[in-house]
C-alpha cells in the first residue's frame, strides 16, 4: 500500500511540474517593438512546442490607453489573460500597448497614429522566426477593435479578423466603413445586446456595409447581460472565438 501510495503521489508531482511547466511556458512576457519616433511595449505570449505558429496580433480597449499597463488590470481589463489564453490556444501571441503612459482617466479618444501602432506591430511580427506568416490574424476589443478594422482594410496579409464590441470612435467607424472595399479578411464580429447605443449602432453599420460588399462576416450577438465589459475578459463567449480562428487559421501550409 505504501509503494502503491507514494506512486500515486509521485504521479501527481510529475502532472503538476508538467502543468506548471505548461503555464511558464505561455505566461506573457514584456517586449517592445520599433515605431516612428521610438519604442512600444508589448505583452508576448508563447504556446507550447516549436513554430513556427498560427498568430493572433490583440488589440487592447482603450481603458489601457487610459490607465496605462498594468494599472488597467486592476480595473478589470485583462490583457495578460488574453494573451495567455490565445497561447493555450496554440497562437503566438503580440499584444501592443498604445500609449508610452496612460494619458488619464476617462481618456478615451481614437488617435491616427495608433493605425500606424498596429501596423508596425504587424510587421515586426512577420519577421519573428516563431510566426508563420500564412496564419496571422488580427483581434481587438472597443477600440482595439476599431483600430483593427481601421488597420486590416489597408492589408492583404491576414488570415482573419476579430472584433470584439468595437468602438463608435466618436465617428471613426463611418470612416472606416467607407473604405470597406479594401478589407480581405474574414470577419468574427461579438456584440452583448445591452452595450450603449453608439457601440451597437457602429456595429450595425458595419454589419450592413460587410452584408453588402459581400464581405464574409459571422456576426453573434449575446444577451447574457454584461455590456460592454463583457469582453474585457475571457468568458462564455470565448468558443464562438477559438471555434473561428481554428477554421481560418488552421487550414494554410507553414511557409
């Protein structure tokens, strides 16, 4: 019984140094990236083996343009969480920050230059050796989302598009919404039914416009309750996520 006993326990040390191995190995780490004029930070996230792999580039809500990183987790808003979630997924992971600093409370404008941001972002990606270049895909929540979109219709080189309650933008999006044409991707769009009016009505707009281009777009609304702070988490609606990004991103040969 002893023998049999300390097997057991010698099983659940090995499982649990294994699990523990797993979660060091996707934790997010911080890196920076080169942009006009300087540096950005970057959460980067992992996922186990070797690449080169399937990327998703996040796109933060502007809470963190607001209150800095990691200031913005302790309201709510977890970045690393959804980092490390998309490395579990099996997705390399880049997630930008914005701002040098959080620019304020209640600051929550869309600026130019974040397009640029993004962009620079994304090409520094693609010349990563863990990334596979054929599988990239862009995601974002509020204005992350806005900026993703913004960013996605001047790019050919995505896979898929993620857009997580994306922001009005005080109009920004009607902007966007004019340049359509140009977006390639394929479209995951996440609303909750109890957002704030210019949230649902940006969403509607872009719905119609993508309907109308005959641009490929999975829209899912939820009425779970949880508003617009539903996606500041990963949460129940994170399968209609992993189920579109296993479909886009799996399909293409590693270059």
């Amino acid at each position: 019984m002893r023998r049999k006993a300390f097997g057991v326990c010698l099983l659940a040390a090995v499982v649990l140094c294994a699990s523990l191995d797993a979660s060091a190995q996707t934790a997010p780490k911080i890196t920076s990236f080169p942009v006009s004029g300087g540096q950005r930070r970057a959460l980067i996230c992992k996922p186990q083996g070797s690449g080169p792999f399937p990327t998703v580039v996040f796109n933060h809500a502007s809470i963190v343009d607001s209150l800095g990183w990691p200031e913005a987790r302790r309201r709510g808003f977890q970045l690393d969480g959804f980092c490390e979630a998309l490395a579990k997924e099996g997705y390399f992971t880049f997630a930008p920050i914005r701002e040098l600093s959080g620019q304020g409370r209640g600051f929550m404008d869309y600026r130019e230059e974040y397009l640029g941001i993004v962009s620079r972002a994304l090409d520094h990606v693609l010349e990563l050796p863990e990334v596979d270049r054929s599988r990239v895909a862009l995601m974002g929540v509020s204005m992350g989302g806005l900026v993703s979109l913004g960013v996605s219709i001047e790019r050919a080189d995505l896979k898929a598009l993620v857009l997580l309650a994306p922001a009005w933008g005080r109009g920004q999006m009607k902007e966007f919404v004019a340049r359509i044409d140009g977006l390639a991707a394929p479209v995951l769009l996440l609303v909750e039914a109890s957002d704030s009016p210019p949230i649902l009505g940006g969403v509607k707009l872009l719905e119609e416009s993508l309907r109308n281009k005959g641009k490929e777009l999975r829209l899912v609304r939820y009425n779970r309750g949880g508003g617009h702070e539903l996606f500041y988490a990963v949460d129940y609606w994170w399968e209609d996520v992993r189920s579109f990004l296993r479909e886009k991103l799996a399909a293409s040969t590693p270059r």
